[in-house]
C-alpha cells in the first residue's frame, strides 16, 4: 500500500496522493478489470511513464473506496480529461516519477497538478510567465513550481479547452508559504486556487496546486 496523502481540498473535493514505489509488474497486479481498457489506449511505451499512468489509476481506485463510491470503468472523453462511467463526478489526474495524485469532486469541475522542483523551470520561465510574474518569482524555484502548476491546474479544470498561451493565465503576486491560496485569472474572471509544498527528505521537492473553489464574481 502506498497512499502518502489523503485530503479535503474543498466541500465535496478530495485528493489523494499515491507514492510510486512499486515496480511495473506490481502495479499491473493493482490495476482494477474497469480502468484496464483506459490504460491500454494510453499505448505508453516507455515503462517509466506507464508506472505513472497505472499509479494514478490505482489512486483513483483507492480514493474512490475511501470515500465508498462506486468503481465505474474509466473512460476519456474527446478533450483528454478522465470520465468515470456514467456517474456526474469530476476527476484531474497528475503524477511525476515519485507521485501520483487524483482528485474527485462531487460538485463541480477540478484541476489538479503536481510538478517537481528542478532548476528547469528558471530555463523555461518565459515561455509561460509574463513579466510581472517573473519578477514575483524572483527567481524562486518553489515559486516558479508553483506558478507553472497554478496554469496547468486552471487548464484541467476547463477541460483542456485551448487557452491561446499559458501567459494568458495571470496569477497574481503571492507570499510562498508551506501552503496557501492563490488567485489567477482568465478571461476577465478570477479564480481561487490552493497550493501546497511536499517536502519529505526521500523525495525530490514537490509542489501540488488545485482549482478546486468556486468562481470568485
């Protein structure tokens, strides 16, 4: 078993993180009949990304018991975001080599996403921040993480509807704490998100960010 985190993020919206500890051949042995077909049509090839991709799926069978919902077949709809049969509840998946996390609501549409502090995202800042964020990053790893999963996040939750760029998602200026709220907006509208860092000396840094709040008017 390898549940690392179980949570609330918001009324009616948990999350649950999955360590990835397990080797392929494990993780096969845990995949639930119903979510099979959905993981063949994902034709992965390399086995890193297949662990990761069974993971996420095992998480979501172990969320889905925690909370004593039904375990429907797992399908995708035509944007790429999960469906779970026939049921009204909302789903985002996210992993990384180490973790894997699935979120569920009950109530309306989420966005969860989980990215690896690494020195990469000083690289590529540009191509997805704009220059007030930029100078609010401040050339902070954990803010540039944060950052980049506060649009990954927002685009799940619109069911990966096009967005011209990343740097059409504006997040406004935030203290970086262990955790906290963010606000970002899109389209003239503001949205609340929360973020988390995971810190834990076997793991690389990490940091989780979700769009699980109502629409801010």
């Amino acid at each position: 078993m390898a549940v690392y985190n179980f949570f609330l993020l918001a009324s009616n919206t948990f999350c649950l993180i999955w360590k990835i500890e397990e080797s392929l051949k494990k993780l096969r042995l845990q995949l639930h009949p119903h979510f099979l077909t959905d993981f063949k049509n994902a034709n992965l090839s390399s086995k890193d990304r297949m662990r990761q991709s069974l993971a996420v799926r095992i998480a979501l069978c172990c969320l889905l018991e925690k909370l004593n919902l039904p375990i429907l077949r797992l399908t995708k709809n035509e944007q790429g975001s999960p469906i779970l049969g026939n049921s009204s509840f909302y789903l985002s998946f996210t992993h990384t080599r180490y973790l894997a996390a699935v979120a569920l609501s009950t109530t309306y549409p989420i966005g969860v996403d989980i990215e690896m502090v690494k020195s990469k995202l000083h690289t590529i800042q540009k191509r997805y921040l704009n220059r007030e964020e930029i100078e609010s990053a401040n050339g902070s790893l954990e803010k540039l993480a944060i950052y980049w999963s506060a649009k990954e996040a927002l685009y799940k939750r619109f069911n990966k509807q096009p967005i011209p760029t990343f740097k059409d998602i504006f997040v406004e200026p935030f203290p970086l704490a262990t955790k906290g709220e963010i606000i970002a907006r899109l389209h003239q509208k503001k949205y609340t998100m929360g973020y988390q860092q995971i810190v834990d000396r076997a793991l690389p840094r990490h940091v989780l960010v979700y769009c699980a709040h109502e629409l801010r008017v």
